[in-house]
C-alpha cells in the first residue's frame, strides 16, 4: 500500500503531465500570432488543497476508554458517518507509540508513549475523514496526552486535542500537563484559527464573577445544582480557568442553550443508559475552547448522548465555518501645510524658543524638544485641498448650459448643433491639456539633466584638485 506522501507525489506528477499537455495543444492550436507573443499558453497553476473557507466543518472530541474492545473503530467510524464529523479527536486510547491506520474512509492518528510498569499510557489520537486528508499540513503527536492537528488554508487551522489528568493525580503531573498545553497553544495562536478540545476532567458548574464570565458561558449543565466541590476537584477548575485568561479563550460548548442531554459529558461511575440525565448521575468535565476572536466561527456545539458507542462519555461535536473578512484600507489622512510667509516663520521661531528657554530646567532634554516641536506643528496652517483638475473648460461648460435649454424648448436642430459644437469644444480642451502636459514634463526633464550636468562638473573639479 502507498503511503499518504507517495499518493500526493503521484498526483503532483500526474497534474503536472496534464498541465503540459494542456499547454501543448493550445500552443499548437493557437493563432501564429499569439504563438509568438505567448498568449496561447496555459498558465501552471499548483493543484489545490487547501481549506475551504466559508465551507462548514463539523469537528468533535470523544473520551473513547479504550481502543482495544472488538468492534470499538466500527463503532466510532458509525457515529462519525451518521453525524457527519470530519475530524474526531480522542482521548484514552491505551495506544503506547506513535502510529497511523488507514481505513476505507477514514484515517486514524495516534500518539502515545511507552511508560515504566509502575505507570500507565493514556493516549490520545486524531481520526480525520479522507476527504480532507490532502488538507493536512502537519500532524506532531507530543506525547500521550497531546497531539495537534495543522491543516492548510490561507491561514493554517490548528487543531489541539488534550487530555488533562484527573482530579486525584499529583500536583506535578498537573502542573506539565498545562504547561506543555500552554506551550503549544502560544506557538500556534497567532498564526491562524485555532482549537482546543478534549477530555480536560474539570467541573466548572458555572462562572463565579464577572472575570469568569468572559471565558465562560452561563449554559453550563444545571448550574442551579452547583454544590461545594473537594480541594482536588476545585484544583482542577482553577487551572483550566486561569489558562483560558491567560490566552483569552472561550468555552464554547457553554455559549449555546442547550437540553440537559447536550450538555452532559460523562457518566458517572454506576451509571446505566437508563438513569435520567441529571447532576447526581451525570457531568460536563470535556469542552471545545477557542479564541475571542473567533468565537463567531463556531456555529453550534452539542453533546450526543444517543451516540450509541461503549464508552461512559458522550462525543461533544461543533460546527464551526471559518470566514475571512477584508480588510479597510487606509485611515486618517495626513496633514498637508502651505507654506508660511516670513511673517510667520519668524512669529513661530520666536515661540518656540520662548517656549524652550522656559522648559530648560527640565531634565529629560529629548523629551522637552520633542513636545515643543510637537506644539510647534500645531501651529502651521493647513492647505486647502486642491480641486481635480478636468479637462473642462468655461466654453465647453457654456455649451452643454445651451444645449440644456434647447431640450426644454425642444428645438430639435439646435440641439443637434450644440451636440457637434460640445463634441469639438471638448476635443480642443483635451489637446490643450496635453500641450501644457508636455511642457511640463519637458521642464522637469531640463531640470533633471541641469542636475545631472552639475553633479558632473562637481565632479570633473574635484578630480583636477586631486591632481
């Protein structure tokens, strides 16, 4: 089987053999003219694969709890086609290396790590629909509880897919956890859109403050129920929240209004499908963050909890349709000055020294020119803008007036006369424009080769001074 670069290669190669085909039959086919000047060619254009933008893309996040059960990849890939997900990341894959499976139409991305007998492998992976498998710029798997995901657009979309440790691990294993996440999130978040999601194993019930609720949305699962959370539980909901103020991020799956059945992730220990979705049997501790910015990119994010794979959590999906808006050019204009009279050059030198010889005590001499320099400019007065000049004489404006009345008086023969005089009228305006045009430019030449002819003698004197 080839691989996935072998595949693109071949395509590359292939494209580039139409291309010159293409190039070819109309070069030979092309008027004898155009076989001279080029015209005939077919420009080579590199294939296309990239994102499309506006285009909308369903992504999702999924605590699989292992991926050595028979059937479980049926299982996911069922759900995927059903849903119409094109990029599912995962978490606690129990895979311990780093590999690559593909199947018929999907491609399956894992990373993990070999761990000593005392510790254990938790895994994460990416699972991305072969459509937009060209798409793909670059998958770094970082260690077993981190993977991104880069695609290729006019600006790359990074896909950051985490599992963070639960509330009774220690302090330190925390603490590299966030900050190998943090790490990846400030290397990418400024080069295009970006997105974090995964199994975070925090419970945020709901924002506590007016800070909090710049991160957080108030469609948290039933928040009304909130209780006292344990010091270990608490740990983990403060770290998650100081990470989204650092970086400004949104979490996105509280945004949206939504049943209690969309918004709970994990079922708790005990539970069966047929207890009622509530806060004694069931939690929201996974989440789809992203930037203030690009909040409005997600269209819609929900937990399914009829996803009907063998896991105790639900997939938590998201539409998200990325738009690239232009930008205005331009902004404030720049003050343009006449020029002054020697009146008031004069009146404005003799205030800035005034004004200077009173700030001379100061310390910080740069800073003291500089403001009355500042005050100083204040003072110019401002050009009045010039009209556009038009090829538009008083005559030819005296022509149009007349033939104006001659349609209200609807006297046919003279507005056929004032037609041909406006005509010639116009044309006379038009060549003495291009006359005075051409002087112009003539003097401006005579003034360059004056220059050019007076940097030479300068030259040719210094020359015979040397000797």
């Amino acid at each position: 089987m080839r691989s996935l670069k072998a595949l693109a290669e071949r395509k590359i190669k292939r494209s580039t053999r139409r291309r010159a085909a293409r190039r070819l039959h109309r070069s030979l086919n092309a008027n004898p003219k155009d076989r001279k000047t080029n015209r005939g060619k077919a420009k080579a254009q590199e294939p296309k694969e990239k994102m499309k933008y506006g285009k909308r893309y369903r992504i999702a996040t999924l605590n699989v709890h292992g991926m050595k059960r028979i059937g479980k990849r049926e299982e996911v890939e069922e759900w995927m086609k059903r849903k119409g997900i094109h990029i599912l990341v995962i978490q606690e894959t129990a895979t311990d290396k780093d590999s690559r499976e593909m199947r018929g139409e999907y491609t399956w991305y894992f990373s993990g790590e070999k761990k000593t007998l005392q510790g254990w492998t938790y895994g994460v992976g990416v699972i991305i629909n072969n459509e937009i498998v060209k798409n793909i710029d670059d998958i770094i798997p970082i260690t077993d509880r981190l993977i991104v995901l880069r695609l290729k657009g006019t600006m790359t979309t990074t896909i950051i897919g985490t599992y963070m440790p639960q509330a009774h691990r220690p302090k330190e294993e925390k603490d590299a956890a966030y900050k190998e996440l943090e790490s990846q999130i400030r290397k990418y978040k400024a080069q295009g859109p970006i997105y974090i999601m995964g199994d975070m194993n925090a419970r945020i019930q709901k924002p506590e403050g007016n800070e909090e609720r710049r991160h957080i949305g108030t469609h948290t699962f039933e928040p009304e129920t909130a209780g006292t959370q344990s010091l270990e539980v608490q740990e983990n909901r403060t770290m998650m929240i100081n990470m989204c103020k650092v970086h400004n991020l949104r979490v996105m799956n509280t945004m949206f209004r939504k049943q209690n059945k969309k918004l709970a992730t994990y079922m708790k220990v005990g539970t069966t499908v047929e207890h009622e979705i509530r806060t004694e049997t069931h939690e929201q501790i996974y989440y789809i963050m992203t930037t203030e910015r690009l909040k409005n990119t997600v269209r819609n994010v929900e937990t399914d909890s009829e996803s009907n794979i063998h896991s105790d959590h639900y997939p938590v999906w998201a539409e998200i349709q990325i738009r690239l808006k232009a930008m205005k050019k331009g902004g404030n204009k720049r003050k343009k000055y006449r020029e002054s009279t020697q009146e008031e050059k004069d009146e404005l030198n003799d205030k800035v020294r005034e004004e200077i010889e009173v700030e001379r005590n100061e310390e910080n001499n740069e800073d003291r020119v500089r403001r009355v320099l500042k005050r100083g400019v204040e003072q110019l007065k401002e050009a009045e803008e010039d009209e556009k000049k038009t090829n538009y004489s008083d005559a030819t404006k005296q022509v149009l007036e007349e033939r104006r009345k001659a349609i209200t008086e609807k006297n046919v023969e003279e507005y056929d006369r004032l037609t041909k005089e406006f005509r010639k009228s116009k044309e006379k305006d038009k060549r003495e424009s291009t006359k005075s045009s051409r002087i112009l430019g003539r003097r401006s030449m005579g003034s360059e080769r004056n220059r050019r002819g007076s940097k030479r003698k300068e030259r040719k004197t210094k020359q015979k001074k040397k000797y």
